[in-house]
C-alpha cells in the first residue's frame, strides 16, 4: 500500500510543473517563416549548438544578417553549418571575426573546400556591387582568411564530441557536401535536415533517415510546403524542350543559377542531352562562373562521396581519355559541350545560345546584366530553375512584368540613351522574352518531406527555412495526421526571434559507485520502464541502481521496507556525457572524472590591539590544545611579499635591500594550527593575521569559528590594553611602520602583566575527562543538532564489542585502540607537558568514577538522571571498567532525520556504530575531529 501511495505521489502527471532544466530552448535567429538568412539556436541542459550561419540573398548588408544581436553568441559550444549556400553559410566569417562567438564550428570536408571559394568570390563581387552607396561591407576578405582555419572539417557519418555535445553528420543530398546533422545533448537526440533532397540525382547521394536511431527532435526545412514536385524525368523532359524552344526559335536561353550546387546538376543534364542530339551540338552551352570553374577541382576531389551516376561515368570518361592519351581531361566534370565563359567581355554574343550565369537570384552581377540585355528581345527566354528567394528578381520575373528595372551599369547605359529619360529616374526595360520555370531545387517536395518525417517519427518537430505561407500549409498537414496517432506529434514553426521552449521528461538514472556500493545493498528494483514492465505499480522510484548491484534483488515488500529505512546518501556527480553517479565524497578522487581540487581559503584581518600571546591563549580556550609553529615572513604571505621586496630593491638600490632583508630576519613570525586545519598567522607586533584553511565543509565551519575568536580577542579590554605593551617591544628595526600609539608607562606595565598571564597555558586547555567529554557531545551537537546527541547508559554487549573490534581491524584506526594512542600528544610541544602537571590529577587513571548523573550542566539534554534501575551485574561490572579508564559514560547516540537513523559512539573505542553507512561515515568523521578538539579523551 505504501508503495502504491508513493507511486501515486511520485508518478509523472503531465500538469506537473517543468523543471526548466528539461526543456529544450529553441529560437530562430534567421530562417524562421522565410528562406533567407538560416541561423537557428538550440539550448538544453545548458548546452548550446547554433545551426547555420546564412545571409539573406534579398537583402544587402547589415540587414541580411541573422539577429546576432538577439542572443549571447558567447555562449555558444557548437555551431554546424550544413552546406555552402550563402542563406546558411554567409554570415560565418562575420560570426568568427566580429561577434564574441567562441564555440567550435564543423561542417563536411567538401563543404569547408567549397565555402572558401564561395566566400572568397562573395566577398570580391560584393566589393564591386551596383549600389555600393548603400553596401556596407560586413566583413573583409581578410576576416574570412584569419577565421577559416578556425572551422574543423569532419567526414560523414563520424561522430565527434565537444563540450558533452556529440554530433553526427549524414548526407543530405542537395548540394556537395551538404550535412544532416545528428545532434546528441544528454541523451536528447536532435536530427537537424539543413536543406535536403531524396531524390537520385545525377551526382549527390540523396538523405537518408540515420539507421537505429530514435529522434526527439525533428528540425526540417519547409521550403516546398505541401506542393509537390512534377516527376523527374517529366520535368528534364519539360526543361529540354523550354530549352530547345528557345533555340529553334533563334533565341538565347538565359538560365540564372547559384554557381554551385543545381549548376552542376543542369551541366550534367544539358551534356548528356547534346550528346544524344547531335542537331543541337553546334550550339553552344556557355557556364559564366569563375567561382565555379575553381571549385571545379573539388567536384573532382570529391568524386567518391558521390553517388552511383557519377562514380560511373567517372570510370567511363577515365577510360576514354587513357584511350585517347591525354589523361588530363579524364573525369566527369569536364563536359563536352559547355564552354567555360570567364567574362562577358569575351563573349561573343551573336546568336542562339544556353548560358548558365550566376548569381541565381538575378539580384546582380552577370546574370543580371544578361537579362537586362537579352529581355526586350521576344525571341529569348529566361528559364528558372533554383528555389527563388522572395524579393529577388527572379521571384519577381516569374510573374511576368512587362518591365524590370536596370541596375547594372550596361544596362542603364544601353537605355540612357533612350531619349526622354530625366536624371536620377529608374531606368526600365521592357520585358519580352519568355519566362518559365522547372524546379530543380534539391529541395524535398511536400510528399517527400512528409514522408521522411513520418518515417523519423519525432515527437516533436519543428519547421524552419520556409515562407509562412508554405510552412503553416505543411504544420496543418502534419497535425492532420496526428489523428491516427495515439501520442500526437507537436510541431512547431516558430519565427524569427521567437523564442520556443519544449519540455522532455527523462528518467534520471544515477549509477551509484565505490563505497556506497559496496555497503549499501541495493534499495530498488530497476525501474520498470527498463526492466519490469509486470510490476509497474509496485514501483514509484525515481532513481535506479545499475551494475552489478542488481544481483542483489528482493522482492516486494520487504524491498520497498528496506528502502525507507536505508535512503542512500552521497555525492551526485554529472559528467560531461551527462552520467550520473552516487558516490561517497571521500570517493570522489577515484570515481568522479573530475581531479578533486583543495581550495585553499585565506582570510586577512588586521588586529591592532590583540598580540601573538593573546591570540594564542584565546585560540587555546576554544580549541584545548593548538600546535605552534615558528615561520619565516617570506613564508606567510609568499611571493607576493618577496616581489615586492625585489621591486623596492630595484628602486631604491643596494642599502634598502640589505634594510630589507635585516628586517625579514627579524619577522619570524608564529603560525598556530588549529584543529590540524586551520592555521593562524601572526606577525609580530600584532598588525595583520592570515587565516588560512583548506576549503571543505568541516573546516570551513571551525574557520568560521576561528575567525568569531579572533574578533572577539580584538574586541576584549585585555586586547587593548596589551596592544600598548606589544608595540613598545617591536621598535628595534629603524624603518617606520603604523605604530601610531606611544604607550604610557602605567598601562604598559599592566599590559606586560596581562601579557604574562597570556604566556600561561589557557586554563581551559586540557580538561578534566567530563569536561572533554562534554566538549566532544558539543561538538556533535555543532554537527548534528542539540536535540540529536544523547549519551548513552549501559555499555556495549560484549559479544557486539568483539564483533565490532574485529571489523575495526580493517579500518584507519581513527583514534581507537582503547586509548593507547594518544592522538594530541605527538604535538610534543612544552605547552602539552605543562598540561599534565596543571591538570595532573584529572587524567590519572585513579581519579573517580565518573557518573551520568555527574555531567557537567552545559553537556546535552539527558533523557533522565535517574540511574537505570535494571542494571545487570555484567553491565555493572563493564560500567566500573569503563570509569576506572576515565570514561563517564560508554558511549554517545546521535538521532538523525528525526530519530529514522542513529548512530552509535563507543567511547572507549571511538567505535562508530550505525546502520546508515553514510550516517556512520559522517559521524565518524566528526567524532575523529572533535577528539583532536578535546586533545584526547581518556589520558
Ligand atoms: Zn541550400
Ligand atoms: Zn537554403
């Protein structure tokens, strides 16, 4: 019933509020509602991956640009660029020069080789652009050459790691090199499709979805929407006749195209096709781009990561020419038919032609002053091939209009000369050749991106790179198909700058490890959506315990009773590939991956009135015994302080430095150690006091606690009236120091009486047995609360006792062996020798007994004071033994989490018993601590 309680309590409900560390943030800065510009953000348990970095091919300049400035770039581990086009790589150099941007970049071997290329000419063309009044140039050729070796290279279907990140890169078809990239952030799998095609081309491999992999989150494109496209063959069908048509007819045919990418699919095309027809070999095929013809050498490189086709023709053109001998013009990219065009001051433009030009989107540059050219003649055609970004001319001229405007400087010039054109006016041509369109986009269609998602079958999707038009058209047809499903896939598609943000519930399953396995038998059974999907009521644990550990399995009940009773207890530890651990802390070192590191704390403080003496007796009062320790100045505040006796030196010349170094003979300084932890510093003459102990929980409590001493020390009436006296004795050296006060001669001799009484050992310093004992329970009260520490009446069982002996043996011995070793008194100072003689009676063995009713008043709330009535005469007699040895009484329980767990302190011993294994390591580790406190219990 209990476990069917809990279950209710702990059963995921999905009202549940989200813990904000399970969700995925995603936020488009770019791409998002339009095509243009990708550039998407992806956070989850705080890691971030940023997908693309494009530059819309409408817009000119800064206003191209993602919104940079909508996210800390800084925070960035991993940015993948998909493919070369410029809407998903443009802005990359502008990212790694310009912004804050840290992280690491990858994208494919051809796609690095490409994207120098293309930027390179970008950049270049930009340079000479048409309204370069307006252009503002967003980064240099320069920026892109100091970043490019910052981006790392990867091969598909590797999967590398960084920063907990592991990603993946599959092909994507669409153009060389383009990746899918598979993105893994603790667990969470994210399959990101960049622009993609499944369609078998002439050369690309075409997308695949990633084999055994279960995807969380679907990010795909959407340019398409839901239209579909005409088939293939239909549409090469459609595109050669447009073509000839155009020929026939005596015209030129104008085929606008992105340098690379679909240029070489068309090339392909158009060769084979002229091949087949001979009637139409002596007509030329011109390819306009120096861009293209260089990133030539890449396509040929690359031959292997192409498909079937090309791998093919590449062997049959190879055997040609080592047939005809001349092997330099092997390979499937040196068409027969086309005609490299390196500008159109060579052309010579005279008759019916095909000319591939870029830039695809007519927005400038060669194509553009083709089309300005050739537009008012009826006998030519344009022919658009690619996806036409919206606000580009070649969206525009698909409509038709009768004119166009003339940008480039041949075009205005051919029509300035038109008579009754007024300065400062747009300049328009008219529009009469024929404009048609056949998408060979490698881009899926509505049908195929329907299809992949399906088939990946992500929870979640979420559209990007698509007009909203076309992505709300595709969102309703996805959500309509979430009537068969039983878990209704959510999709998404968010816009610009809109941030989204998704939750994933995932199990947290922690591994626990070393010690705590090892002494904690196994609290649960695996959890039942792993293992036990019959007894899925029976279980509500939210944590699993993996390895070996499990062969440990109970059953029921008994299981779920064993569990409330021990909860484990220890360190979480979450490495970088998000794996959690239980662990005990003094684990830590083996198991985590992380090195443990010691902290050492410092803290200064200037205390003016209190002495060395002072300090020395207020810190014995506290803490019983202290150890002392003579040190050299150099040694308290390290470098620091010998730097800048090497910089006075070097300022001052010979005489200082020999000042200086007199002085430092005379600064010994005196160090006490507190506790074996914490140490105290003190200059002579009073002044500054150093704290300094290691960073962790228990010192820095009695750090805590050193420090409220020494303030309280400087706040006493001794301290001010001694401070007088210290100074009167510290003027021996000459250079001039703070010493502000000049004593009188009536408080300096009080002061030198005060500071006689502080020579003393502090009485408090080695106490009677009762009042270390009472010390000790204060210090677990410290520890555990006033209300958990009680002592205990009757002694040990004998058979419990030598059961517990010989599981000690094992152990680090941590002040044990009946008081035969005397922990404090290695310090071996006088100060312990002058502790046996002022308290000698206390700690002879002869001393009386001690009672539980004798307790001094300030030791813990006893349960009663009564003596036990029923008192066997073996407990009796172990009662006696125990006091003989000084003990008062056998031991200390310690009540923990509302008396759940206990543990027990054998004095004698120092034994730690407790059913909690983490209970008895803590108590053990206090126990260990506050005997050094009370400078030893029973000697
Ligand atoms: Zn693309
Ligand atoms: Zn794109």
């Amino acid at each position: 019933m209990a476990a069917k309680r809990k279950l209710a309590a702990m059963a995921p409900v999905d009202e549940d509020p989200v813990d904000p560390s399970d969700e995925l943030m995603f936020l488009c800065l770019g791409g998002g509602n339009e095509v243009g510009r990708s550039c998407h953000i992806i956070q989850y348990k705080g890691k971030t991956v940023m997908l693309d970095a494009g530059m819309h091919p409408a817009y000119e300049g800064f206003s191209a640009m993602p919104f940079y400035d909508e996210f800390d770039l800084s925070t960035v581990d991993v940015l993948l660029i998909s493919h070369f086009h410029v809407d998903h790589a443009a802005s990359l150099p502008y990212v790694l020069a310009k912004t804050n941007f840290q992280g690491k970049v990858y994208m494919t071997h051809a796609t690095k080789a490409i994207y120098k290329w293309l930027i390179q000419d970008s950049v270049r063309v930009g340079n000479i652009s048409n309204s370069s009044e307006t252009k503002v140039q967003v980064y240099t050729e320069a920026d892109h050459l100091n970043t490019f070796p910052k981006i790392d290279a990867i091969d598909f279907y590797t999967t590398h790691t960084h920063a907990g990140i592991r990603i993946t890169p599959y092909p994507a078809g669409h153009v060389l090199g383009a990746a899918m990239f598979l993105i893994e952030i603790a667990g969470l799998k994210i399959l990101f499709t960049g622009d993609y095609s499944r369609e078998d081309d002439r050369h690309l491999v075409s997308a695949a979805v990633p084999k055994d992999v279960k995807i969380d989150v679907l990010i795909t494109e959407s340019t398409f929407g839901i239209s579909t496209h005409v088939p293939r063959l239909q549409r090469e069908t459609q595109l050669m006749k447009s073509i000839t048509d155009i020929l026939n007819r005596g015209g030129r045919a104008l085929l606008p195209v992105f340098a690379l990418g679909r240029a070489q699919e068309l090339l392909l095309i158009l060769d084979e096709y002229w091949a087949k027809h001979p009637e139409y070999q002596k007509i030329p095929i011109y390819y306009n781009s120096s861009l293209a013809r260089k990133c030539m050498v890449v396509y040929q490189t690359y031959v292997s990561a192409m498909n079937d086709n090309i791998k093919r023709l590449f062997k049959e053109r190879m055997a040609e020419a080592e047939a005809s001998g001349d092997v330099s013009k092997g390979g499937p990219w040196d068409f027969r038919f086309v005609r490299s065009l390196k500008s159109l001051e060579r052309f010579d433009d005279v008759g019916g032609c095909v000319m591939l030009a870029s830039p695809g989107m007519l927005q400038s540059g060669t194509s553009r002053e083709l089309l300005e050219r050739w537009a008012p003649d009826p006998r030519n055609g344009v022919i658009i091939t690619g996806y036409s970004v919206e606000g580009t001319m070649a969206k525009q001229i698909v409509h038709e209009p009768d004119q166009i405007p003339a940008i480039t400087q041949r075009g205005a010039t051919n029509t300035a000369r038109r008579p009754g054109h007024r300065e400062g006016e747009q300049i328009m041509i008219p529009r009469r050749c024929t404009v048609q369109e056949f998408s060979f986009a490698a881009h899926v269609d509505g049908k195929e991106n329907m299809e992949f998602v399906q088939e990946v079958a992500a929870p979640v999707v979420i559209l990007v790179h698509g007009e909203k038009g076309n992505m709300t058209r595709l969102k309703s047809k996805l959500l309509s198909f979430n009537a068969q499903k039983a878990v209704p896939t959510k999709i998404f598609s968010p816009a610009n700058c809109e941030q989204l943000r998704i939750p994933f519930k995932s199990d947290k399953v922690a591994k626990v490890v070393g010690k705590l396995a090892s002494s904690i038998p196994p609290p649960l059974p695996p959890n039942h959506h792993l293992k036990k999907p019959k007894s899925e009521e029976e279980n509500g644990e939210p944590m699993v315990l993996e390895g070996k550990e499990q062969e440990h399995e109970q059953d029921g009940q008994e299981q779920q009773q064993q569990d409330q009773a021990n909860p484990i207890s220890g360190v979480l530890i979450q490495n970088d590939d998000f794996k959690i651990s239980l662990m005990a802390p003094e684990d830590l070192k083996e198991y985590a991956v992380l090195t443990t590191t010691t902290v050492v704390c410092r803290e200064h403080l200037t205390l003016s009135a209190a002495g060395v003496d002072l300090i020395r007796w207020a810190l014995e009062g506290t803490f019983g015994a202290i150890t002392e320790l003579d040190i050299t100045d150099a040694a308290i505040s390290g470098k620091e302080e010998a730097a800048a006796v090497n910089g006075n030196a070097h300022g001052n010349g010979h005489a200082r430095k020999k000042e200086e170094a007199d002085e430092e003979v005379q600064r010994t300084t005196k160090a006490f150690r507190v506790m074996d932890c914490v140490t105290v510093y003190c200059r002579p003459g009073g002044g500054r006091v150093e704290v300094e102990w290691e960073g962790n929980m228990i010192n820095d409590g009695i750090a805590d606690a050193v420090l409220a001493v020494l303030f309280t020390v400087e706040s006493s009436p001794a301290a001010v009236r001694q401070s007088s006296r210290t100074h009167s004795h510290s003027h021996s050296h000459t250079h001039t120091h703070t010493h502000a006060r000049a004593p009188q001669d009536d408080d300096d001799i009080a002061a030198q009486k005060l500071g006689l009484r502080f020579k003393q050992p502090h009485p408090l310093k080695t106490p009677d047995p009762a009042t270390r004992l009472a010390r000790l329970l204060m210090f677990l009260e410290a520890q555990f609360g006033a209300d958990a520490v009680s002592p205990i009446e009757l002694p040990r069982t004998p058979a419990a006792h030598v059961q517990a002996e010989g599981k000690s043996l094992g152990d680090d011995g941590g002040g044990g062996g009946g008081g035969e070793k005397d922990v404090v008194m290695t310090n071996g100072t006088q100060a312990v020798q002058q502790e046996t003689t002022t308290t000698g009676p206390s700690s002879s063995p002869s001393e009386p007994p001690f009672t539980v009713a004798g307790r001094p008043p300030h030791s813990p709330s006893a349960p009663t004071s009564t003596p036990t009535p029923s008192i066997s005469p073996a407990d009796a007699q172990e009662l006696k033994r125990l006091h003989s040895l000084g003990i008062p009484v056998p031991g200390i329980k310690i009540r923990f989490d509302g008396g759940k767990y206990e543990a027990k302190v054998w004095l004698e011993d120092l034994d730690v018993e407790s059913s909690s294994a983490a209970l008895k390591a803590r108590v053990k580790a206090v126990v260990e601590r506050g005997v050094e406190v009370v400078s030893g219990l029973w000697r």
